[in-house]
C-alpha cells in the first residue's frame, strides 16, 4: 500500500476524535498547520494534543491544508460542507475525510463538485480526547468509505487508515447506514444494558455491583464474540419457562422501566437460541407465548 505524501492537514473541529486523529497522523509525519475550536474543553484538548498548532476558523484551517478532517456531529456536516464550497475555502488536489459512522460520502457531495477527493473514515472506538486514545487507535479498526470504482481513493483512505496505527475496513457506501446502526446497537445499547444492570443490583441493596457482574459479563462478551450464538446460556437458552416468568412479575415490581428490554431482548434470544438448535421447538412456543402475553408481569395481575 502506498504512503501518502507528508501532507498538511486541517482539523473542523478540534474536539475528541478530531484532535485524536491530528495527533495521530502529526505521528505519521503530517503536518498539522491548523485547526478550528471555540469551546474551553476543545482549545484545552487541542494545546494538549496539538501543541502550537493555530487555531483558526473553519474556512481558514481548510484553505491551509491539504488533508481536511471534517470531525463534527451527524447533523453539523452537511452544512459545514455546503458552507466551505459557498466560500470558496475547498480547492481541487484537496483530500477531504470526514469521520461520522452514520453518514457515507454522499454528504461530501459538493466538496467533491469542488474537486476535492472525497472519503469517510469512521475509527470503531469510543475517545476521550485525552492521549490514551492514540493508543488506543493502534488497536482499533476504521470504517474506510469512498467512490465505487476509484480504486485510488480507496488506497489513500485505507493508507490513512494505517498510518494512524489502525486497521482499514472497506464499508461500501450503499451498507454504511446499516454498519452504523450494527455498532450503535451493539456498543451504546451494550451500555445502557449494563448501567440497568448495576443499577437494579444497586436498589436491591447489593454493594460494589460493578465488581459484582464485571466477570461475568466480560466472559459472555468474549465467548460471543468466539463462539457466536453457540455461546448463549441462561434460562431463555435452556427453556426454562418459570424462571423467565419470575423475572417478568418481579421487574414488572421493581424495575418497571427494565422490563420491556428485558421482554424484547428475552424474545430476541428466543429466536437465536432456536435458530442455532439449542432451544426445541416446543419450549421455543412457550417462551414466544409468555413474552408475547401481556398479561405475564403486570403488577395488578
């Protein structure tokens, strides 16, 4: 895979992932010459991280650079991009990333009008902003996205990819909403179904519930990941009907706000378990017809 040449790279905005990835390819031997920030939180992250790099408006950061990191929430982007063209700011020869999960290169639409190389690089990590999130990055994969059919975009997006330590994934653009919901669903919805977890061992008066259940989750995590649904266990895998019915009438009790994830993720175990053979046909009816009744659970019962 081809190097890039040493580039100047343009960071919009200087926040968690954008300073991150500055820092990251300034490593690489790129030049960070500029990046843009106006909260408290983001010119601290950016002295930190990219120490004596200007910060400067948006349309002067991306005249200065050759590589520009479009790091800004979903719903910023599309105006940001519309507002740099408008501007004049983008220029052809320009290499313009922008690093959302949940949007492909669509939305750099009109930078490429503009010339500019379009592409999506989508690092598959939480970040703090802080340094240990470059290392972090080394052992982490991105989302690569660019042109059906530009094999040279591709090159360059996954040689970004590298020089930032991480391992390119090629995600076509016509999967890239589909990809993004997989790892929201996996990653934020993973933590609220922990935070719920400790929080109901909490309220039943049980201390130190983090230490409690971080073994046991950690190993259900790994075995999943190793073993797929041949890994599921508990009572929905072993048919256990009366117990999935205790648990039904005692959050209906104590954790009212719990039980219809535990009912709809209940059903969604149901449905793997049966489909790897580990649950048969008849305890797969009684589990589907218990978390389908309405009834099952209601406090007034």
């Amino acid at each position: 895979m081809n190097r890039p040449a040493r580039l100047a790279v343009g960071v919009v905005s200087a926040g968690r992932v954008g300073s991150v990835l500055g820092a990251a390819l300034a490593r690489a031997g790129h030049t960070v010459v500029a990046a843009s920030g106006l909260s408290a939180a983001s010119l601290a992250r950016a002295e930190r991280l990219l120490p004596d790099v200007p910060l400067l408006p948006p349309d002067e950061t991306v005249r200065a650079a050759d590589l520009v990191i479009l790091a800004l929430p979903d719903d910023a982007l599309a105006g940001m991009v519309r507002g740099l063209v408008a501007t004049g700011s983008l220029r052809p020869g320009q290499i313009v990333v922008h690093t959302s999960g949940a949007q492909g290169i669509d939305v750099l639409a009109p930078a490429a009008e503009a010339g500019a190389l379009p592409l999506a690089l989508h690092p598959v990590m939480t970040f703090t902003g802080r340094e240990e999130d470059l290392e972090r990055l080394a052992a982490c994969s991105i989302g690569v996205t660019a042109a059906a059919g530009d094999d040279a975009a591709w090159s360059v997006g996954e040689a970004l990819a590298v020089e930032m330590g991480a391992e390119p994934v090629r995600i076509p653009d016509s999967v890239r909403a589909l990809y993004h919901a997989a790892l929201t669903h996996g990653a934020n919805h993973l933590m609220t179904l922990v935070a719920d977890c400790a929080e109901m061992l909490r309220e039943a008066g049980i201390g130190h519930s983090e230490r409690l259940v971080a073994p046991l989750l950690s190993a259900a995590l790994d075995n999943v990941l190793r073993h797929g649904d041949r890994a599921l266990t508990g009572p929905v895998a072993r048919g256990d009907t009366g117990t999935v019915r205790k648990h039904l009438a005692v959050l209906a009790d104590r954790a009212p706000d719990v039980a219809p994830a535990y009912r709809a993720l209940a059903k969604r175990t149901v449905a793997r378990s049966s489909a790897a053979g580990l649950l048969d046909t008849a305890a797969a009816k009684d589990l589907t017809e218990l978390l389908d009744d309405p009834a099952e659970g209601h406090q007034d019962q």
